[in-house]
C-alpha cells in the first residue's frame, strides 16, 4: 500500500513555547491515517500522544491527543487493579462453585431445559437458537465452563452460591473499582490537549 503525505500543518503544544507537527498521509484508496509529532522538547517529557476510539456512534471515530504521562500511569495502573480484582473474584468462585454450577445443570433432563436453566427461561442471552448452535460446536460441559465467566458471576452466586455474602462484596469492589477507572478515562480525555 502506498501511502502519500498529503498535508503538514503545524500547532501550537500545551506548554506554548513549541509545537506539533500532524501529517496526514492518503493511500490509493483515499484512506487518510494521521501522523503527530511533538517537536518540543518540553512537552516531549511531559507529554505522550493517546489515541482514543469512540465506537458509541456506530463508525469508529479515532481522535488523537497529548496526554500528561503521569495521567496515563494512572489509568494503566487502575486497569491493572481492575483486572486483578476481577481475577481474584473469578477464581474465588471457581474454588467454590464450578463443580456445583455443572451440577446444576446435569441435573436438567434435556440441552432445552438446561438453557432454561442458564437464561431464566429465556430472560437473558443467549437466545435457544445460538445456545444450540454454540452446544453444536463444542461439548455442553465445556460450553458450561465458558459460562462460568465474570460476567455471570451474579448468576452463578444466585444460582449455585446460595448468596455467597464474601463474593458480593468482593463483586461490588470491583464494579467501584471499574467506575474509577471509568472517571480516569474521562479525565484523561478531558485534560488531553489538540
Ligand atoms: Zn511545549
């Protein structure tokens, strides 16, 4: 693929005593991919370019920005927390309902009513028609064990947990936690600088 500079255009960087150059380069298909280069020293410390990509609106909006470094720490740094939260839980609930969970569903006379089973009789995703598809495809039990997933964790306390008091607790923590890093994110966007 060839791609060709189309337009160079200098601005102004946070610090105000130098610049960013954003090139924009097309390829043969017009394609245009932006380039951002900071040419101040200054702001070359401070300051790394974030890429953020908004698909709320349907198509893939990818808008580019400086980003203090010690903001960005702290967003990587809380993600890491997040993501270790939401393994500890995970694997809490492994050690103590796994077995319970393939249990439950052994005990459902047909694959139709072990996905009344996991959907509440059809309350919740996935539809008869994928749960027969994906149980095609692989063996219901290790199906079961794909399931036994963060996101279902509700589902397995309330199922199979009995209400596990410690699980719940540990689930709000990182549900906190994700809202955390949910407001880090936005404020990496907001104090970002264009
Ligand atoms: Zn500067």
């Amino acid at each position: 693929m060839n791609w060709e500079l189309s337009s160079a255009t200098e601005h102004r960087c946070p610090c105000g005593q130098g610049g960013y150059t954003v090139r924009i380069f097309v390829d043969d298909w017009k394609r245009a991919e932006e380039q951002w280069e900071m040419n101040c020293p200054k702001c070359k410390r401070k300051y790394l370019l974030h890429s953020h990509t908004d698909a709320k609106s349907g198509m893939p909006l990818q808008s580019n920005r400086w980003v203090k470094r010690e903001t960005l720490s702290r967003v990587f740094r809380v993600e890491a927390q997040v993501a270790k939260a939401r393994m500890n839980v995970v694997n809490l609930a492994t050690s103590r309902y796994e077995t319970k969970w393939l249990a439950y569903f052994k005990e459902a006379k047909s694959k139709k009513a072990a996905w009344q089973r996991l959907t509440d009789g059809g309350r919740r995703f996935p539809s008869l028609a994928a749960f027969y598809c994906h149980t095609a495809k692989m063996d219901l039990e290790a199906y079961l064990l794909e399931q036994f997933n963060f996101d279902n964790l509700p589902i397995i306390v309330e199922k199979v947990g009995g209400g596990d008091r410690e699980l719940k607790k540990q689930l709000g923590e990182v549900k906190e936690l994700d809202l955390k890093l949910q407001i880090s994110k936005t404020q990496l966007l907001k104090d970002g600088f264009h």
